[in-house]
C-alpha cells in the first residue's frame, strides 16, 4: 500500500472547503480563491459535519454539479455544516440543496445557459458590497432547476429577468446563495463577490503566498524525514525540479535525485538536466540508463492506461534498483506530483470522473517500498512557477512547458518503438525550436508533437510515399484545467511542416489540434 507523508497546510492560515458536486467549475472556485491569497481544499460531499469541524475551516462552499435535488441518490449535504456556525456560499446546485434544506423552494424550469443581467435587491448586505443597486452586473448561467422561494428566514438579495431569486442570505446566519457561477470568466465581476465572500463574511487573512510555503514546507519536510534518505525522481521538467529544490533546502545532502533515461525523453534532455542541477544547483545527482528496462514491457502495448501502469511500476523498480546500488538505504521517495494530477487521476475529491491515471500517481504498484513525499501535491501549476522563484531556481527551468512524466510513450499513439520515438523526438525538436524562434514559447501554456497510429500516402519526388502523420497541439492555458488551442499564423505552420516533412524521415504528413479542453484533454493519451 502506498504511504503519503502528509504536508498538508496547517490551520494557522485562512483557508476554505470546497465540497465538489461535479461541477465543471470546481476546479475555477478553487483557482479564484487561491488567487485571492487564501489557501482551500476540494473534498467530496461524503465529508461529514465532525470531519469539518475538525479541519477547521473559516468557510464553506458548496459547488454547482449536474445533479437536480430531486433525482435520486444524488450527492447530498449533511445538514449538520449549517450548524457549524461556519459561513457558507451554495453556488448553483449548491444554493438548491441549501434552499432544499432549510425549507426553501426549488422548482424545474427552463434550462439557462449564458449570460444574464443582475440586479442587486439588497445593496446592504456583504455579498454584493460595493455594488450599485441601479446598475445590472452581467453573470452567467447554466441551470435547469432553481430556487422560486427562499426558506424561511431568509430573504432574496438578487434577482435576473428570469430569477426572482438570483441570490439570498439568511437574516441572522451567515448562509448565502447564489443561482449563477461567480467564478467563471463569463462573469465579469466575479471575483469581487468571491473577495467579499472570503474577506467581508469569512474574515480570511490573505496569508497564502509563495514564501510562506516555502517556509513552512520546508519545516514540515524536516520533520517528516528527520534524518533518514531521501531519493527523488527527477524529470527536468518544472514539477520535479521545483520539488526537488524544495526538499534539497529541506534536508540538504540527505536528498539524491534520480534521473531516469527511459529512452522516451525528449532531445537533449539528459544533457540539460545533468548540467542545471550538477552544476548550477549542487545537488546529488545519478544518472541512470534504463530505456532497455521501459521499452521491452511496453512492446506491442497500445492502450494509454496500460502503458501509464507499466511506465510507472518500471520507475519504483528503478529506484529500488538504484537505491541499493548507491547504499543509500532511502525511505522516502520525492515526487512533483500536482493538484490536477490528483483529480484527473483519482477523482478522489467528488462525483467528477477519472480523465486517465497519471504514473505518479495511479500507476504506482502496491507493494512499492517508499514512503512519498509529494510536497507540490495540492498547488496548480502557476503556483508550482511562483514556488520555483522564490526558491531561485533557474528561470529556464521554471519557463518549461509541462512534459508528462510517461514521456514520449504517451505521445506515440499505438505501439511504441525506438523508430516511432526517433520520429517523435525529431518532430518535436523541430517544432519546439521554431516556436523559441518565433518568440511565441511563453505566450503557450503547452505545445507538442503527437506521432498517429496511420500512415499516409503522398508523393515526393515523383514517387509515392506511404508514411507516418504527425499532430501538433499548442495550448493556452491558467492551471491545465481548461485549455484553448492556440491561433497560430498559417505562416508559422507552414513553415514548420515544411521543416518536418524534409527533415524528418518517415513523415509525410503533418496536421494541427484545434481541440479545446474540454472537450479534448491537452495530452492525446
């Protein structure tokens, strides 16, 4: 059974409970609040009142989801949070199993989806400080039920053309509800009303910085780990680099980073990390080949979940391997995992469902000898950035798009080969250097090439060709949650194409992803 070290965050900050419902704007709640400097949690609804109690939170919310209060064995609310004395926001489907359980009315109606224009009808209260009555806010919707009349008690504090009862409070409660979703950009002033929820009825402190948990990561880490080994699987991508850095200023000498070349990295990257952490950051480092050990198990293997599990119980023999070698006895294992790793992996947090296993976190066999530390295991990924500057770590490093930790294996659709790699790798290089050229890299959450499991046929130089296609995706993004693919100019893509099919052999065709998140997620496997 795989043991976690806990780092989570202490109660000595502000900090909010998220109760996931299965919206598909969770994930945009937390973010608001985050970047409001306040530290929160998605949990499921299964949560019971004594467990809130004892985490101990300065205020509740309850997201929207796709449920209706009336269907059955839908997710539910113990009543016992409206006891707490905690303050609660029900945001959508959340307002209605307030309403539902405090005696209100929710009824079906038509479906709305878009924007609609909000009318404040209690400019007093705290929800909706520092907005004019007089003006109409534009919010957006996307419901079928909603509340027709508040429960007892309380009185309705917004309305729209549709929505008599956009939004209420409880007169003598700290209980609020709001029909539309805040936290979405659709919603212009959005984050005023997550503000002053946090900061007005919460009274949170906005404490959540980057320095902060550094500091008090690093103190937990040192606890955790007293004076045992510690070893650390190390990518070179921003993830694992950060956390390694982290535990290093943690620990020191304590920590040696393993550097795994799986023969499924991309070009040059063992050369690079060898150089940035040997040279310029002074930690340990044991460069191990393996591409051997990970190629021959995933000979012939197509399905990406299985590939995921190989890849990721390979890793865990690795280490064990090399930890006995070097005599480093380690206990523990360091890990970059993410926050969105967690919830795509798992769905551990609420009724949202597993997207795919991420190795580090799904894909890791049972009887695995380490302890994991995964000290970035609750940030999204711009929090991950801003941790890696406070600890100083190179700006090269900390600039880099994602890599999945799989590697190239997961973006060799089909089969993989060392000749399916080499053309992936060489794509990719190719695509990567003209994106740097053309100064676009960092206005590009992620980009990269994908090798499909068909062949074309084409014609160079008078004679057929029957050859592999490849995809290029780029994406902009906040936190990987939801993405947009990025509106290059023709230009630019046909000059890359062109590069591609002359330079690399075995290419005949090159296509482009205009694929969103979601539908689509960013990585193809």
């Amino acid at each position: 059974m795989t043991v976690r070290v806990s780092t989570a965050v202490s109660a000595a900050h502000s900090r909010i409970l998220v109760i996931d419902y299965g919206s598909q704007f969770t994930q945009l709640i937390a973010r608001r609040i985050r970047e409001a400097n306040v530290y929160c949690e998605i949990h499921p609804p299964t949560r019971s009142a004594e467990w809130v109690r004892r985490w101990s939170p300065d205020g509740i919310v309850l997201s929207g989801g796709p449920s209706s209060v009336y269907d059955d064995d839908v997710p539910e609310l113990d009543p016992g949070l409206l006891t707490l004395g905690v303050p609660v926001l029900g945001i959508c489907y959340g307002m209605q199993l307030l309403a539902q359980h405090e005696g209100g009315r929710v009824v079906h109606g038509k479906r709305e989806y878009g924007r609609a224009s909000l009318s404040v009808t209690d400019p007093g209260n705290d929800l909706f400080h520092g907005f004019d009555s007089a003006a109409d806010i534009t919010v957006w919707c996307s419901h079928g039920d909603h509340v027709d009349e508040p429960p007892p008690g309380f009185v309705t504090i917004a309305a729209t053309g549709d929505l008599p009862v956009a939004a209420f409070r409880a007169r003598t409660r700290p209980l609020y509800g709001v029909q539309f979703h805040p936290e979405v950009a659709h919603t212009p002033r959005g984050q005023e009303i997550v503000d002053n929820f946090l900061f007005r009825i919460c009274g949170c402190s906005p404490d959540w910085t980057a320095g902060a948990f550094v500091a008090e990561s690093v103190e937990r880490i040192r606890q955790a780990v007293g004076g045992d080994q510690v070893i650390c699987g190390l990518s070179g991508g921003v993830d694992s680099s950060v956390a390694a850095a982290l535990v290093h200023r943690a620990i020191g000498d304590q920590l040696t980073c393993i550097f795994v070349d799986t023969g499924m990295m991309r070009m040059n990257e063992r050369e690079g990390v060898e150089r940035t952490f040997r040279e310029h950051m002074g930690i340990r480092l044991e460069v191990v080949e393996a591409a051997e050990e990970f190629l021959t198990p995933l000979e012939g293997v197509e399905d990406p979940e299985r590939k995921r599990r190989i890849i990721g119980e390979t890793f865990i023999r690795v280490f064990e391997r090399t930890t006995r070698e070097l005599g480093t006895n380690a206990r523990f294992l360091v890990q970059g995992t993410l926050y969105p790793d967690v919830i795509e992996s798992l769905a551990v947090r609420g009724p949202s469902a597993t997207i795919k296993t991420h190795h580090n976190v799904g894909g890791l066999p049972d009887d695995m000898p380490f302890e994991l530390i995964e000290p970035l295991r609750e940030l999204f990924k711009d929090e991950v950035r801003s941790v890696g500057r406070t600890l100083e770590l190179d700006e090269a490093f900390i600039r880099r798009h994602p890599f999945p930790g799989p590697g190239l294996a997961i973006r060799v659709l089909g089969p993989v080969s060392e000749e399916r790699l080499r053309i992936l790798r060489l794509t990719d290089a190719i695509y990567l250097e003209e994106i740097e050229a053309a100064g676009l890299y960092d206005e590009i959450w992620q980009a990269f090439a994908v090798l499909l499991p068909v062949r074309s046929v084409g014609v160079m130089g008078d004679s057929r060709t029957y050859e592999h296609v490849v995809a290029l995706r780029a994406v902009t993004s906040r936190d990987g949650m939801t993405a947009d693919w990025y509106p290059y100019d023709p230009e630019f893509l046909a000059r890359v194409s062109t590069r591609i099919i002359n330079e690399v052999t075995g290419v005949n065709r090159v296509t482009y992803d205009i694929s969103s998140k979601p539908p689509a997620t960013i990585e193809w496997e």
